[in-house]
C-alpha cells in the first residue's frame, strides 16, 4: 500500500492521487490531513523491535506501517487544533502535535516524497537566503539577496518577478519536469535537489530578456500539475521500486 | 574577532565572556537587551556573504568575525518590550534585528556554536531518538498514543512508566501513578508519550571542540533538575571518565546532529547497557561546571579561540 497524505485543499497533490490511480499504480490510500486531526486511535511505538505506526482514521480506515512500502508526503502543518483550546495550552498541543508528525511521518517505510526534516513536515523548508546561497552554489545564476535591520521596503530579500517572465519547474529522479530548461539550468536544479536532501523539489526561475535563467525561490512543496503525467509515471516508478 | 550573542549576565556567557578576556582574543558581545543601539545588514552575491553589524557606536564588517557564540533568548520576551505596541516601530527594529542576526548566522561559513537548523532535531525528541539510534545508542522502549488502554497495558507490562514531552517546550518527567491513570481519557485530545522507566546512572555528557566531559548525577528523583522538589534533596554531581569508546560515539553523535556543542543525556545500566534520552542543542552547561569544576566553558571559548582555523568544526554545510 502506497499513501498521498495531504490537506483537502492541496490540489496539486489531489490531481497527483487522481492521476496516480488512473497510471493503474496501487493499492493507493488517499489520507487527509482533516481525516488525520480526527484519528481514533494512534500507535506509535520506538522499541528493540524497531519503529511502530497504527492509526485509524475517523472514517474507519486502518493504516499500520507494516504495510506501507511507500508515500507521497504533502503534509505542510499539524491537524488542526480544537477551537476550545487556548493558550498556554494551545501552544503546547500545537508543539506537541508538531513533534509527533515529524516523529511519525520521518518513521514511514519505503520511499516518502519527501521525507520529513527537522525544518519542515514535507522536506526542508529554508529561508529565502539559503536558498539563493546553496542555489548559487549548485551553479544556478541567482539574484542579490538583502537584507537588514530596517524597516524600509527596499530591504528584505529579492524583488518579486512578473508573472510573464517566471519558469517552474520541478526537479525529481535526476531529471527537471516542466517548462524546457537549457541543460546547465537542470544540471543545478537536480544538484540543488541533491544538496538539500529532497528527492522532490520544486524551483522558481525568473527568465530575463537575453535569456538568462535567474534562480528565485524553492519548495519542497510545489505544484505537481506542473511535472504533468511524465512526472507522474517517474513518481510512480519510483515508489514501485520501494520493497515491501 | 568572535561575536558572542544574547544576554551577558547569563551564567553560561558570563563564564564563556570570563574565559574570552582571560584567553585575550578580540570578541564582541552583542547584548540583546542594547538592541535599540544597534543594526545589521547582509547580503548574498554570487555566493559571496558581505555585512555589516553596528553595535553602540562601532561598526564591524561580517567578514572579520570568525566564530560566533550563541545564546539568544526569544526577543519577544526582552524586558525593554514591555509596554509596547505589538507593530511599535521598536518591537519590530528588535525582531528585524534579531531575524537579520539569525539568517546570517544560519549560512555564514564561520564556526557557529550552534546554527538553528540542527538545533531543531530537539524540537520533536522522537524524531531525535530515530536519529539516536542510526548512532548506536539504545533508547528507553516508547509508546505515544492517544488510546488510554493502550497506556494501561504498557504499564502493567512494564511496572514503571514516565511521561513527558515530546516538543522542545519544556516538561517535568514524572512517573506515572495510580492517579494518573484515573485521568488518561485527556489523551485522546493529544497524543502523548510514555517511556518505560531505565534504571541507571544518569550522565550528562557535554562535546566541545572534541573533547568531552561527562558527569554523573546522583538522585532519588525521576527528574533530577527537580531533584529538591521530587526527591526532598538536591542531586549530587560528579565528574566521571567514559571509555574512550563511548567518547567516540558521543562525538559521533554531536557530528552527526551538526551540533558544535552538545548536551547529551545518558543513564548507564547496572548491566553497563547506554541509553541516550535526547541531546540538546543549547546546553546550559554552567549547572554541571559549577557542581564539578569542569572546564567546560573554558573549552568553548577556546573552541572559539581556534576558529576556522581549528578545522574541526562543520562550516556551513
């Protein structure tokens, strides 16, 4: 059993589980994170045996990790937490709830799209500057990055792109998906993807008049619909080759 | 030139600044309570890192700072906000200032004791046990659950049982009593954990700049940071010597995390079995140095000394 975990508002990842299934590839378990905030009962044991996850969700669905060989992993924050809750105790249940998805979803067998990291539940998120260092460093061409101690808008970051000039595209499997990119381009992003540890990973350029590629930002959330089918059919055969 | 961030009056600074001006190496002690005096800025150009950090009248160019010791409180908290407005133009100078400061320590390829990205393994302490583990070490067998049932028989399977935390906000271990399983229909609301209790010698171990120093804590209590409160006397400290063995695996383990400086909490069987319960990231390491007379503070400071010419530090990865 393969799992698409992710909220009911991800249409990215909505699409993917759509697409995934009419591939034929399963048996695929849709999970939702609103079905997750309202699991019956959790079981997450770490013990000489090794590393245990069962949880029924409020439909009655049973997913225990034996049987899992692999997942596509959207989850962005924790369920949501009761409105009757206030703080201080809301601030402890929200780090709670935070520490055991990282926990359990870094504990799932087989290939996870993406694995959890310390900064972030679906892969490392990084701020705007370690993207724009570890991107120059992967050989992408990036633009300056700023940023102090003011309150002055020309400070912070990187400008914003127009609409009309912005690529994305997705890196995943040694191969970019998406908009056609010059050679040197993918080389970097495939590097980058590498260099932070996702195996998913989506990329923003901004593309100039003469046609340079200039590196923007980064996600390891981004938007499937854009890797198409041929993403798809790699993601598939990817997690197919996850033993049980 | 090293740059030591937070509050100087902090024992745990207070006692590296000691070392610092004894050692008389230039440092520059960035106190979060003068915010209001001081600025920073940084940028990233084809991957080169150029700044500039104002503090009092003095301005020092990023570039000639070549170690940073890091202790910041949350800013938010700074006595000097009290009073005023969430959007005050000074609340948001302070946070600006602080983010400005944590960014660049984040990617600048100086020693950083510790960046904030390895740090974060501590926010979820079993996710931090999976990585424990690759390491070598045994963990204490764990049940997190929301199933009070589930509970009641790990507890009657293994007699002693303890509960805590599992995020980077701070709990007091307890052991579970009968009481307690009168009250365990609240779990269902959050999942919580519960460890079977490890019989042993608690040790903390401290890794800096490859060495290590490890003490031994004596005390009645489930948790002996509340020694006096659980137990009616305070814990008993003493410094122990481990086997070069297990040194090499602590060391190991600090590598691992990327953490320059590492608190590692270890109980040691009667049948000489190690387990490790997490290892923190920002150890308050002037507790054990004062019960022991380690010199654990001198050793960050001289880490500190060294540098990037120490070479044995993990730059920015």
């Amino acid at each position: 059993m393969w799992l698409v975990l992710c909220s009911s508002t991800d249409v990215p990842a909505l699409w993917a589980y759509q697409g995934l299934r009419q591939l034929g590839f399963g048996p695929l378990e849709l999970v939702l994170t609103d079905g997750l905030a309202r699991a019956s009962h959790w079981e997450h044991r770490l013990d000489a045996r090794g590393i245990h996850l069962n949880f029924t969700l409020a439909d009655g669905r049973v997913i225990d990790a034996t049987r899992i060989r692999g997942a596509v992993n959207r989850v962005l924050f924790p369920s949501t937490i009761p409105e009757w809750a206030v703080s201080p105790d809301r601030d402890y249940v929200q780090a709670e709830l935070h520490a055991f998805y990282l926990s359990w979803l870094n504990s799932l067998p087989g290939v996870v799209l993406n694995r959890p990291t310390a900064t972030g539940l679906c892969g490392s998120w990084l701020h705007a500057s370690e993207w724009a260092l570890r991107a120059g460093r992967a050989g992408l061409t990036t633009r300056r990055y700023q940023q102090a101690a003011q309150d002055s808008p020309e400070h912070g970051g990187v400008p914003p792109v127009a609409d009309a000039s912005l690529r994305r595209v997705i890196a995943f499997d040694g191969q970019v998906f998406g908009a056609p990119v010059p050679r040197g381009v993918a080389n970097g992003c495939i590097k980058l993807a590498q260099d932070v540890e996702t195996a998913l990973l989506g990329l923003d350029f901004q593309v100039d008049p003469g046609g340079e590629w200039n590196f923007c930002d980064a996600s390891p959330c981004p938007d499937l619909s854009l890797g198409g089918m041929p993403l798809l059919r790699s993601v598939a055969q990817v997690l197919q080759e996850a033993r049980p | 030139m090293i740059l030591v961030c937070g509050i100087p009056s902090e024992t745990p600074l207070r006692m590296v600044i000691s070392h610092l001006e004894s050692l008389g190496v230039p440092f520059l002690v960035f106190n979060q309570r003068q915010f209001a005096t001081s600025a920073m800025w940084f940028e990233i150009d084809q991957q080169e890192i150029r700044g500039q950090l104002r503090i009092g009248g003095e301005t020092h160019a990023l570039s000639d700072i070549h170690s940073v010791y890091s202790r910041l409180m949350d800013d938010r908290l700074l006595p000097e906000l009290a009073g005023e407005a969430p959007e005050s133009p000074l609340r948001n100078h302070c946070r600006s200032l602080h983010d400005t400061l944590m960014r660049w320590m984040e990617i600048a390829p100086e020693l950083v004791i510790n960046r904030c990205a390895p740090m974060a393994s501590n926010s979820s302490k079993p996710y931090q046990n999976q990585l424990i583990r690759e390491q070598g070490f045994l963990t204490p067998e764990t049940l997190i659950t929301n199933e009070p049932a589930l509970v009641r028989e790990f507890r009657a399977k293994n007699r002693r049982v303890i509960y805590k935390s599992i995020s980077a906000l701070r709990s007091i271990v307890e052991e579970m009593s009968d009481e307690d399983e009168d009250r365990l229909e609240r779990i269902r609301h959050c999942p919580t954990q519960f460890q079977v209790f490890v019989e042993g010698t608690n040790v903390r171990v401290h890794t800096i700049g490859g060495e290590v120093f490890a003490t031994a804590v004596r005390s009645a209590a489930t948790d002996y940071r509340y020694a006096a409160r659980q137990a009616g006397e305070p814990a008993e400290l003493r410094e122990v010597t481990l086997s070069p063995d297990l040194s090499e695996q602590c060391l190991r383990l600090a590598r691992t995390l990327r953490l320059e400086f590492a608190g590692i909490d270890l109980k040691i069987t009667p049948d000489d079995e190690v387990y490790c319960f997490e290892v923190n990231p920002c150890p308050a390491f002037s507790y054990y140095e004062a019960n022991t007379d380690q010199p654990i503070s001198a050793a960050v400071a001289r880490y500190l000394a060294k540098g990037n010419s120490s070479g044995a530090h993990s730059a920015y990865p």
